[in-house]
C-alpha cells in the first residue's frame, strides 16, 4: 500500500481536489482509501440514536453495519491520538491510502494553496512538501532561505496532480 498527504489551510479546496482525484485515480483501476485528521471534536453519531447512547454510555469502540456500509468508532477517553502508523493497520489492504491532515508526518504531500491576502503557503514549514497545486504563481517566500520551491501545478489541472501523487507515493 502506498500513501500520499494532502495538506493546505482550511477553506483551500482540498475536498473539491480530493472529490476530483478519488474517481481519476479509480479510472485508473486504483483502490483508494482516505485517512482525514481533524483537530475537531468530530462526531458521525446522532443523539438519541441506540449506537450513540451505548458509546455514551461507556462503549470504548461501537460498529454500526447498515446494508451498505459499516463504520468502527473507537472512543479516546482522553488517550493520546494514536499515530498514523497504528490508524494505517487498521485500514484494509488498498494501492493508496490518501492522508489529509498529520502535517508533521513523514509522507510525501501536495499542498493546496489559492492566492490570499494573508495565507502563505504551509511550504516550507510542513515536512513533506513535495508538490504545490495552485491557482496563481507562487510568491517569492523569505522563509525557504534559498531553498527551491516545490513542482507547481495548476490546480485545475486534475492529471497533472494525478501525476504527482503516482511519482511521489511511497510504499509503507
């Protein structure tokens, strides 16, 4: 299985591009999964329902199986995160496992940058940063200290990024 990051600030597009890549990759006979971290307190339960009450109640992990899908919620109760690694076994074999999130990760990324006022690009603060796809050139960044920017590639250019992912996944 190999993985690829895509990282950028929130409102970038990032789910507009991953809803654009899943399927072009899929075209290409690839079985993708996806990983999303979210400093959030996200919840996919509802009050009220029997599934939520039980993890309420003190469940450390509820599995709801639907007719069509099934879905495993493992309660932290104040635990650390676990790291990528352990979410990463947890998957089912696939070709590629796309990560939004865990920027400090040692996984190759594409960022998703769009030019505004204010927001620099997260290169070349984020490890891992090999490809920019972006609406607008790149500006001149103090911060990369002579360093060269990473492959620019038009954000609208959906095989272009698809290239990149390919060329840079790694196999974990």
């Amino acid at each position: 299985m190999k993985v690829f990051g895509i990282a950028g600030h929130s409102g970038m597009g990032k789910t507009t591009l991953l809803e654009r890549l899943v399927p072009a990759l899929g075209s290409r006979g690839l079985v993708v999964s996806l990983i999303k971290h979210s400093h959030k307190a996200i919840d996919i339960d509802r009050p009220g329902k029997d599934s939520y009450r039980l993890r309420e109640s003190g469940c450390k992990e509820v599995l709801l199986l639907g007719n069509e899908r099934w879905a495993l919620m493992h309660e932290l109760r104040g635990a650390p995160e676990p790291p990528l690694d352990y979410l990463l076994d947890r998957m089912q074999r696939c070709d590629l496992v796309l990560i939004e999130g865990f920027k400090q990760g040692g996984f190759p990324k594409l960022e998703v940058w769009r030019a505004q006022p204010g927001r620099p690009t997260l290169w070349p603060e984020w490890p891992g940063i090999v490809a920019i796809a972006s609406d607008a050139p790149l500006p001149p960044d103090p911060r990369a200290a002579g360093r060269s920017p990473p492959v620019r590639v038009d954000l609208a250019d959906t095989g272009a990024i698809v290239s990149q992912v390919l060329a840079q996944a790694v196999t974990r």
